[in-house]
C-alpha cells in the first residue's frame, strides 16, 4: 500500500534526465541512527596502516570498543562509507586521501618521494570538517540519496515529512527504483533528525550535541511537523573551504568549461549555493573572496551583464599535472592552513 501523501511539485520530466537517473538509490545501512559527533574519529583509530578489515564489523569486540551496540557498529560502519570517508577494497575498508589527510601525519606523497604531513584536524574539531561530510552526503552521494534529495531537489519555503517522501517516492516511480514505505520513511526521519536537534515532550531540545550535521544549523522546525532551509550566511563556513567545493563541483559537473554561470553555482544540483543554501547575497561575499583565494585561478566578470567565474587554463592545467585527484586534493588542504 502507497502513501497518499500531498504531492510535492515534482516534474516527471526533469526526474528523468541522465545524471537523475544514475543518481544511487540506497535508503538503508544507517540503523535510523544519525552520524554521531564521535563516529569518524573512532572508525579512524581502529585503522591499521589507514585501513580496516571488514571482519572486525561482525565481532563482538568493537562492540566494547566503541561502547555501542551491534546496530550502532553497523552503522557506524554505514557512514564510513556514506560520507567518502573509506572505500571497499576487497576484505578493507581503506581511508581516502581527504579524510587520511584530516585524520593521519607522516604520510607518502606519492610521485614526489617521502614528505611528511600533518594531520589537517585529527581530533575533528573544526567547522570545515563537518562542512565536508554534509558536502559529501549531499553534493555527490554514494549511500545518501535522501540527503542529496532533500538539498537539491526540495525547493518548497516550507515542507513536511510527507512532501519529502512523496518526491522520493515518485522519484522511484519515475526511475523504475525501489525501496518499500517503511525503508523510506525510516530513511526520511533519520535524514531529518541528522540537522534538526532532537526534542523532548516539552519541546525542549533533548541532546543538541548528539548528530554532527546539527551544528551546521541548515533545518530549523518552524512548528511541528514542517521543516524549511535556513537560507543565507554560513559564518562557519570558510571562504578557502568553499573555494574547494567549487572547484570540485567544476571538476565534476563542467570540467569541459573554462566558464561557470552565477546561476549554475547558485541553482544547479550540486552547486554549492544550493547545497549550502546561500542566497545570492551570501554566495557573492565568497566569489568575492575567491580570485585571492585561488591565487588567480578563478576570476569573477560581469561583461555585459554576464555574470559568471571564469578560470584560468594555464593555471589550471599546470595545477593538474600531478593529476586530477591531487589537484582536488592540494585545494582541500589549502583550506586547513
């Protein structure tokens, strides 16, 4: 049996599209529990040589290592994998290069012989880091299809549960995806509670600290039951550590393109006006920033009313040649500095 919910302004054509339609259907893996503040920094303790073997997840002692139960190891080891933090080798989960870069010291820099690094923040204490794990689960999703569905594709001033559930559902219909009512419910709830603080019967926040996500202050309930986006400035959020995000965004979305629209920054699906919610305003005081930022490699114009960054080929093509990856990655850590 369906849900009847109130149907959320969804275009069936546009759900069609191809980057829509290879977007990862996977609802389920998180138990109903949200990222906890601790989780990443405890899965990173107990990988050896920045990795971990799969066996470990279905023993009894990181239950007592942790001091969770069996649910929460699993999914424990669920946002691991969600927010990009490991990838499955094999029997491994194996650290990537921005978390191994957050977390790690004395590394290898592979190409240019031995360097030694310096953990970025190996205690996860800074706002950028939690900005890069909703930047992962929202932006570019691998175990997150509710998360980049609700910063994307949700653009209604005020929603309720039943809007979000309802998109996702016909999203499913339209995309020939599955997933039953009640994964997508538990899925839709959990997704909600990882920004909104948990409250007590009173109204009261119960545990504000309990969910990562929460302090990035994104969702507020306006009263009971209905939600809306916090839209405007972050002052958390680093005009360097944006600087990142959109040249990853570029790199993903438009690497063809030496050019990148204020629309397409602000609007698109994985921009990062959209999936940090900043309004025009907000998103301008960091474009302003950048040309300085990115020493020149991106540049603003307005020429005859054409708003758009423009980038720099030779720049950028000298930046890339140890590779795409470390170029990325090089950006990621210049915002640590």
């Amino acid at each position: 049996m369906r849900f009847n919910f109130r149907l959320a302004k969804v275009s069936r054509t546009h759900l069609k599209d191809m980057e829509i339609k290879e977007l990862p259907r996977v609802f389920s893996g998180h138990e109903t529990f949200p990222l906890r503040q601790s989780w990443l920094s405890k899965l990173n303790k107990i990988a050896d040589n920045s990795m971990i073997n799969k066996k470990l997840f279905s023993e009894d002692n990181l239950v007592a290592t942790f001091g969770v139960g069996k649910n929460m190891v699993a999914s424990m080891r669920h946002w691991g994998l969600a927010c990009g933090m490991f990838v499955e080798k094999d029997e491994y989960l194996c650290l990537t290069p921005h978390y191994e870069r957050l977390f790690r010291s004395d590394l290898v820099d592979r190409g240019q012989g031995q360097r030694t690094y310096l953990a970025l923040d190996p205690f996860f204490e800074r706002y950028d880091s939690v900005w890069f794990v909703h930047w992962r689960l929202a932006a570019f999703p691998l175990r997150s299809t509710t998360w980049f569905w609700l910063f994307n594709r949700i653009s209604s001033p005020t929603f309720t549960k039943e809007d979000l559930l309802q998109s996702l559902t016909t999203f499913l219909e339209a995309t020939e995806g599955k997933a039953s009512d009640t994964t997508l419910l538990r899925d839709v709830e959990t997704c909600l509670r990882s920004y909104i603080p948990k409250l007590d019967a009173k109204g009261g926040v119960e545990d504000a600290s309990d969910s990562l996500l929460v302090e990035l202050g994104l969702l507020r309930e306006d009263k009971r039951g209905f939600y809306s986006f916090k839209r405007g400035p972050k002052p958390t959020l680093s005009p360097a550590f944006f600087a990142f995000c959109l040249a990853e965004y570029w790199e993903k979305k438009h690497q063809g393109s030496n050019q990148l629209s204020f629309e397409l920054i602000s609007y698109a699906d994985s921009s990062p006006g959209k999936v940090f919610k900043l309004d025009d305003e907000s998103l301008m005081d960091f474009i302003d920033q950048i040309e300085k930022i990115t020493k020149g490699l991106f540049s603003w114009s307005s020429t005859a009313g054409v708003r758009q960054l423009v980038r720099d080929e030779k720049l950028y093509q000298l930046l890339k040649a140890k590779g795409d990856e470390d170029y990325l990655l090089d950006m990621f850590c210049r915002g640590y500095e």
